[in-house]
C-alpha cells in the first residue's frame, strides 16, 4: 500500500542528507511533500536537486489536513532554521508517528532539548548514546539509521591518498603545509570563530611562513547580514598577507576533496568535518573558545569536551588563543594523526537504505 511521507527542514546539511531518502522513497512509488523553512537556505539544495518542495514561512493553514494524510512525519532537527520543523512537530506529535534526524552530532541537543518525538535518528552508536542518556530515552527510541549524505563519501575512502595528491597538485600547495577551516554557521559564535581563526592564521605564519590557508565560509552568514560572507573572506584575506601565509580559495572542488588534501582541520563544528572523520581524513582541530564553550553549555546542553570525536580522542581542541602554537605543533607531527586514527575503520556501507528500511518499520 502507498504511504505518504511529510519533511521538514530548515538548512542545507539537512536537505543533503533528506534528498537521497526521499528519491529512494519515490523510487518505492511512495508519496513524499517536503516544506522548508523560510529562514534557512534548504530550497537552495533541494532546487538544485529537483525534488519538489513547499517554502514555509512559519505559520502553515492546512498542517493539520497534512499531517492526517501522512503515515509518518519527519523533521530534521536544524540548528538555526527551526520554526517550520517545532510547529510541524507540535502539530504531528500524538498524531502520526514523529521522527527527529540530524544531519550532525549536536543537532538533537541544540533548540530541541525540550522537544520530544516518538523516534529519534542516529549518525552511529557513540550519537545514539548520547541521545539516549540526554534524553532518558529507551533504547528502540533511538534508532542508529547513519546520515544518507555522507554517502557520497565512501567510494572516496580507497582512493584517499590518489585523491589528496592529485587536490594538492590541482591547488599548487607542492610540499607545503595547507590548513582548512570550515567556519560556523550560527549568529552566536561567528565573531568569536573568525577572531579565533585569525589567531590561528598569525600562528601558522609564525611557524610556517608560506603555508597555505583555505576558508570554506557558511553560505548562509548572508542571511544573517548581506555581505558578511565577504566581510569575513576581506578580514581573512588581510590576516593572511600580515602572516606570511598563503590565501587559497577552493574553485569549486568538492569539500570531501578539500578535507583530504588538507594537512589540518579548523572547525567548531560542521557537516564537512564530521564527513572527514567518517572517511578517516586529515585530524580535524575544534575551535572551542570561551563564548562557544558557554553556546554549548547553554544552548546546546553538552559539557566539556562537547564533541563525541574529542571525548574518544579522534581529534585535537583549542579552547584559548594561547593553545594554538601548542596545538598547530602537535597537529602537524606525523605520528599525531597515526594516533588519533588508531581506531579508525570505514563505515560498512550506505545509509540511506537503512534510512528508508527505518522510516518504513516506524510509520503506519
């Protein structure tokens, strides 16, 4: 029989990670409708994509009708986009079965710690841990599907090292040292995550003169204030010439192919990173500053060290200014990511069927 699946989602990492599942759904001969959130920048995505989808401004006059005609409803638990998502979930709950996915490990903790759901969705056993124990949840709540996005990335994994030679040529980085930051997307912490960086850059230079930086900015600072994508690339951009370090911007080379020509990681926290991690890449440094630190205790109720990958010991923190010599020398000794890889092994396959095989086993 025919069942119909409802989506909501606020931002791109979310869209990435519902298109294939709604494709495969599609594909089954079932029906899908998808809204997105006015204020993020999914449609984005989902346009570029094909998949049909109704852009929501917050308030919707025939959810209820929607959410009867559906046999399960599925939100993505976004960061920043969120009204669509609550006000979708507050309509469905105790009416149709509810799921919560995330696209990234702290997604459930951040502006949802209070919402419930009659299914929560996990990246892998060390996410649905944590969900669980936040959350007092038994655990068939807790469902470990993995993120359909990331599976783009496993074909990646047997040829790393062709690709990162082949990304370094392309990029003329020849034998030096190349560090990527992937910056925060969130109002909240972006001042802080550009000033740390900086010091980062000052840093490098200091102990590298004519390394190279590459910034990956978030797309969707714009629709905090046009023009702040180009305020920060202008400030990064005067860093790195009073550094001696060597601006490279990426020219539309795929972010999975940036991490693994990378020598180093910046992040607080990001899609790309955690896909570096899941390929077994390049050691990620999370850039965990006092204002972020008091976000992540505050907003997204998680205590130090935050991140599941730093509290197994995968990667490397920076939580003061004064940390980075220390750290960047750390970071770039061979034997270091040896270490932080020790138990790293690949994924045992795709996702996004297990993802489906969920969905279908939680709906009615």
């Amino acid at each position: 029989m025919q069942k119909k699946f409802l989506f909501a989602v606020g931002d791109a990492s979310g869209a990435r990670m519902f298109v294939p599942v709604i494709n495969n759904l599609i594909a089954f001969g079932d029906c899908v409708e998808v809204l997105a959130d006015a204020d993020g920048i999914a449609y984005q995505v989902l346009s570029s994509e094909k998949v049909a989808y109704t852009t929501c401004p917050g308030e919707m006059h025939n959810l209820d009708q929607k959410i009867q005609e559906s046999s399960v409803v599925v939100v993505n638990t976004c960061a920043s986009a969120v009204r669509v998502g609550k006000n979708v979930a507050e309509a469905a709950r105790g009416k149709r079965p509810l799921v919560f996915s995330a696209d990234g490990f702290y997604n459930h903790g951040f502006k949802w710690q209070a919402e419930s759901a009659d299914y929560w969705f996990a990246i892998n056993e060390a996410h649905a841990s944590v969900i669980r124990k936040s959350k007092h949840l038994p655990e068939n709540q807790v469902r470990v599907t993995g993120q359909p996005a990331f599976d783009s990335c496993l074909h990646l994994i047997p040829h790393k090292g062709w690709i990162r030679n082949e990304m370094r040529r392309r990029l003329g980085l020849s034998d030096a040292l190349m560090v990527v930051w992937f910056s925060q997307g969130m109002p909240d912490v972006i001042s802080e995550d550009v000033w740390m960086v900086e010091m980062a850059i000052q840093t490098l230079g200091q102990l590298a003169p004519g390394s190279f930086f590459l910034p990956r900015i978030h797309p969707k600072l714009d629709k905090i204030r046009w023009g702040l994508v180009n305020e920060i690339q202008s400030a990064i951009q005067r860093k790195c010439e009073e550094s001696c370090v060597r601006l490279v911007m990426s020219n539309g080379i795929p972010a999975e192919h940036i991490c693994l020509a990378a020598d180093a990681i910046l992040s607080i926290t990001a899609t790309d990173d955690i896909k570096n991690w899941i390929m077994g890449g390049p050691l990620v440094i999370h850039i965990l500053g006092p204002e972020t630190q008091k976000w992540f205790e505050t907003d997204v109720r998680l205590t130090r060290p935050y991140l599941l990958e730093l509290e197994s010991g995968e990667a490397l923190a920076v939580y003061e200014p004064e940390d980075w010599s220390r750290v960047l020398v750390q970071a770039f000794d061979p034997s270091t990511v040896v270490s932080l890889r020790k138990n790293w092994t690949p994924p045992t396959g795709p996702s996004t069927m297990n993802f489906v095989k969920t969905l279908y086993e939680v709906s009615v």
